[in-house]
C-alpha cells in the first residue's frame, strides 16, 4: 500500500509575512501597484450580474480564454486554455492530468519552492538538473521524466533567462523523448531591461504546457491564472477542477480592465517600481554583504545571494526572522536535499527604506551566523 | 500499479445549460434573487485594496472564518474553519485529507451526483445506505467505511430531510466504530416550511466535518464555501490548499455585506422565491405527470420523481433535452449500477412561465420514451 497521500505531503511555507517584520519572503506584490479596479467591479455586479454571481463555465469565460490565448501565442485558440484559480491551481491540475505514482519530474537545482510539494503530494520523484548562467543545462538530462518543469523567464529564485539556444536544446530533447515541458512563467512582463527569447509555448508548440497567471500582470487577489495546452488535455482538465468553474467576477472584472486598454500602462508602472526596487536592493546587498555573489536579475522579483561555502542558510534565514526581517533559506529551493549556502530575497514588497533597513538586518543575521 | 488518476475520474455533467433550453439540470441560482454587490465591492476595492488585491491567509481571512465558525455551531472558533472555493472544493480537501486507495466510503442511494466522481478520483469505492422518509436507514449500516458522507437538510437529490432520531443514531454508530460522518449542508437555509434539527455538526462534534457554502446563501459567483472540522485537520487541510488562499475580494465582500446586516433579508427572498417555485413546479407536475411520484420538498432546489418501473429514465432525460428542456435523468445520482426509472428537475433556475412549459415538455418526453 502507498503511504497516505497527505503523509506525503511536505509542509509548505506560511504565505503570509510575520507580524511587524520586512517582508522580503513571498512574491507579494508592492501595494503601490495594485491599481484601482472599482470601475471594473461596478459593470461586472451590473451589467453583467446574472454572469458574475452565478456559477461559471468550468473552463473559464470564453472571451477571457480566448484573450489569455491570444496572449501566449498568436496560434492559440479559447479551447487551448483552461482559467485557474492561479498558476499553483493550474499546476496541480497537470500533475493530476499526467503523474502516477512513481513518476519522476525534472526541474533545476534551484527549482521554485512551491512546485516542490505540489509535485511530490503526487508521489512522484526528483531529478534535478544544473542550471548555469545561460539557464537548464540540457546537456545534462539523460533520462526521460514524465515532464520537465521549468521557469525560463526571470527563474525562481535566481532570476536567469534561459537563452535561445538552450531553449531549442529543450524542446529538441523532450520531443525526441515524447516528454512534456511544463513552462511556468508568471515574471515574463516584469522585466526591467533587455528582450526576451520566444517562450518555449512558442517554440515547442502542442509539446509545451504553460502556465500563466495574473497575480504578477495585475493583482495577486483575483486569484485567476491558466494553463495553455491541446484542447484534449484542456478538456480532461477541465474535468478536473472541483471547483465548479473559477470565479466568474474576477474573471469579467479582468476583461473590463483589458477593454478599457488598461494593462500597458499598469505594465510600465509594474516595471517601474519593481525596477527600481530592483536597483535598491542591488545596491544595498553590494554595500552591505559584500561577501555575497548574486547575478544581476533583469526581470522578476528576487535576488539570490550565494554566501561563502559552509555558510548555514537555514541559520541566516532564522537570525534574520528574530532580527525582524523574512527572507527564505535556500535549501527550500532545492527538492532533493543540495546545498545550504544561499538565501533569497524578494524586493517585490518592501519599501526603499525598508529594503535598505532590512538588507542591513540580513547582514547583521549573516554575521551572527558565521561564528 | 494503480490506475493512472486521471482515468479513475468519471465524467461530470457540464455545468451550464444549452443554449436556449429550459434548465431544470443544474442547481443554479434564479437570477432575479442575485444581490447587488456594487457597494460591498466598492468598499472592498478601496478601504480594504491592500488586502483584497493581495495574496490572502491560505485558511481564509480572519473575520470571516469567526462568523462560519459561529454560523455553524456556536461552540466553534475560527480555527475550526478553512475557507474554500466552494463546498466542492471543501470535500476534495477532505478526501485529500482522510482517503487512501481501497478505501469505502458510504453515501445514501440515491446521493449528490458531483461528489461520486470526487470521492472516486481518490481511488475509493462506495458503500450505498437505503433512506426512506427520516433519510439515512442507519440500520443498514454495516461495514465501517472511511467517512459516511451524506447532506441531511433537503438532501439531494430527494429533498428528504433526515428525522432527529436518525441524526442521533448515525452519530452514534460512527462514534462506536470511529467513523468521520461529512455533513454537506448547503440548503440548510433554503427552506419553505417547517424547522430543521440539529446540525449533524452540532449534535456530533469533532467527529463531524461540516461542508458550507455561499452559492446558495448569497451567490454562487462568489465562491466561498468552507470545512468546518478540527483545529489540527484545518491547518493539514489548509496545507493541501494548491490554491494559495481562495479569492480575498470576495471573501472581504462577504463580510461587508454580513457587516451591513443584509444576509437576514436576502434569505427571506430566497425562500420566498424559491418556495413558489417549488410550488409552481410541484402544481405543474402533478396536472401533467400524475404517473410520477415524489415527495413535495420542503426546501431546496429540487423535485426527484419516481417514474413508474421499467421506465428509462436516462432516455426520458434524452427526449427532454431534445424538447429542449435539461433535466437529469437519475441513474446519475448512483454511486454504483442503481435503478433508471427517475429524473431530477430543478425549480431553482427556471421562471413560472418555463417552469409551465417545461414540465409539459418532460411529461411528453416521458411519454416518448413509453412507447
């Protein structure tokens, strides 16, 4: 008999930040950003109350579907989609759509934290791939997992890009393989610099899941992401949610805002704030840890300190919490037992001041942690 | 090796009506009886926008998981509830929660369509109790399945309610045999006369997970539902959350409109709107079906009728859908191979006008399928 399903289950992190501290632990997003969506509610609960307040088609509203298709690429239709309650939501629904038990699954060491547990809560198993500053080393997959769940764009947590070229390396192999490719890319409009590559939706076409959502394009709160996929797969998954449909306000509400051509201009100040928190705490990491060595990211929320090997992050990581101060250990991020040397840092949340103040804070918990 | 998990997973129904027919399927809302909400989202979009449009507590917010702690039995506190996207998702949680593979669970014969394919996903099989008309025969009971699931306030799809003898026996027996009995309650308030016992809850105890939800007390647009169970099988349950945390606006537009003391009001409408349908509906098929039996319901959204044997009603429900009109035919409310000859009609959806006419439109069907 196979252990309990919930047995399997690693615990997972408290989403919410400790009471009085600098959160610089969740991918929350900066209050300043979140735009003002009363006029979006309004004709949602009126005009379109008898839609709103019902129950919801179980794969989302057809004209927000068809929209989110549009968005990952231009060859997709509405029934290449299916409207999540978030990306996490829309996760789950995959590994329920492709995982038996005994299963294996890669992802990169680091992975992002939250997938760990989701994956695993279906019994499957790890294989973790290196990653270098070009992204997944494809050179060194040599088996064939069910799937390979990535994070190309601005990666969780250290913020690289998978190139061009190692983007068509992966697709190459998971075709030659028969291996799906779960791409997972929330940060692809919270890019501070640069361009980015074709996603691997665009590049690999029906072999490539990809999850979405609006938590990071508009407000974590609406609660409405997706997965793009065949329309068969959509259509079991569909099947899959228990929810009766997701909520069908936040969805229209999500619509109006996209009407009233509101999203570009919500975009550039996204940019904006989290670029110059970006910034901020570069420079304070740089002035205050100057032990620590981080890559520069271009996009996204976090920033990755590798410490000085033997560094104890997990002891950085609570030195920091009784100094006040949220930040996640490292070794959250690895789903197979690796190393212990890194923290992240989110600036997604955090004033300046707080940034500054909590960076010095941080430095203060590394200290205390190396005698 | 066990089934892959997706292919255990039967079917569901869809959720929405065709286009243009008369829905009698689904346990829609009547959209006469959908609250204005424009000022509690109002409210929730400004005062509350840092909250609302943030990432939520994964258990639900606060506030409001006090008030489905009170509503549901007095002695319980907030941490006995977990807010979830409606009572669906509540009891997938809680499959998640108690059930391994080769697992029983017992359910009444006939019982609620949408938790069969739940319950089966989980690789369980079904135990089926008889009920007459004081609902659950506990004295059926032999076996000790995992959990004993059942809705005992205008059960669906039958509309009996279960008598206080019957609650205190099923207590009994699943406290003698350690046995977790799941309450599903949504109809609690939808009643048209009479008073109901006790809760199953109330009378229970900690050996009872209660499923709420306000699809049916406000809107099912909203989706908010709730487990209300044990301290320590609320914060596993949250944990098994892949959702981080159901809708916080809706959630916060609850509370503005529990706060602005509207609830005791809009469940006056809802009854008086859905006990005359149900009267409408009850008048309509007995002038047109005087071969069908039923039990006039005494609240909730549904008539189940008893054709005369031999009748099919699976084809009953295919003539009916060609006559435009959906209905569901009661072989779906089984959990194992059971008798065909009844159909489901919801009142809750439909207009007097539509209740008329599609009742005429059933009772050809009916006919139809005779010959």
């Amino acid at each position: 008999m196979y252990a309990r399903r919930a047995e399997r289950l690693a615990p997972t992190l408290a989403a919410s930040v400790p009471a009085g501290a600098i959160g610089f632990d969740s991918g929350h997003a900066f209050p300043g950003v979140l735009p003002d969506l009363t006029r979006e509610a309004e004709i949602a609960l009126t005009r379109y109350r008898a839609e709103t307040l019902q129950y919801a088609p179980r794969a989302g509203l057809p004209d927000l579907r068809a929209w989110m298709a549009g968005y990952t690429h231009p060859g997709l239709s509405a029934e290449h989609i299916l409207v999540t309650n978030g990306a996490k939501h829309a996760l789950e629904l995959v590994c329920r759509l492709l995982l038996d038990e005994g299963d294996t699954v890669a992802v990169t060491a680091p992975t992002y934290f939250s997938a760990i547990p989701i994956i695993k809560s279906f019994g499957a198993t790890f294989i973790e791939i290196p990653q270098d500053d070009q992204g997944l080393d494809v050179s060194m997959l040599s088996k064939t997992p069910k799937f390979i769940y990535n994070v190309p764009d601005f990666h969780n947590p250290t913020g690289i890009t998978m190139s061009i070229e190692r983007r068509q390396a992966l697709i190459d192999y998971a075709k030659r393989h028969s291996i799906v490719i779960v791409e997972d890319s929330p940060y692809r409009e919270v890019r501070f610099e640069g361009t980015l590559p074709p996603s691997l939706k665009a590049l690999g076409g029906d072999g490539v899941i990809q999850l979405g959502t609006f938590s990071k394009l508009m407000a974590p709160g609406l609660r409405i992401g997706w997965a793009a996929a065949t329309p068969s797969m959509i259509a079991r998954m569909a099947q899959l949610k228990t929810d009766a449909g997701s909520c069908p306000l936040t969805q229209r509400m999500i619509l109006e805002f996209l009407a009233a051509d509101r999203l570009p201009a919500h975009i550039q100040r996204v940019q904006g704030t989290y670029g110059s928190n970006r910034d901020r705490m570069v420079a304070a990491v740089t002035r205050e840890m100057p032990q620590a060595t981080f890559a520069r990211p271009k996009g996204g929320y976090y920033v990755w300190l590798a410490l000085p090997e033997g560094t104890d992050g997990d002891a950085v990581a609570a030195c920091a919490a009784a100094n006040g101060v949220a930040i996640i250990a490292g070794s959250k991020f690895f789903a197979n037992p690796g190393p212990k040397h890194h923290v992240r840092l989110a600036f997604s949340h955090a004033t300046h001041e707080e940034i500054d103040e909590g960076v010095r804070r941080v430095a203060e918990a590394f200290r205390a942690a190396q005698q």
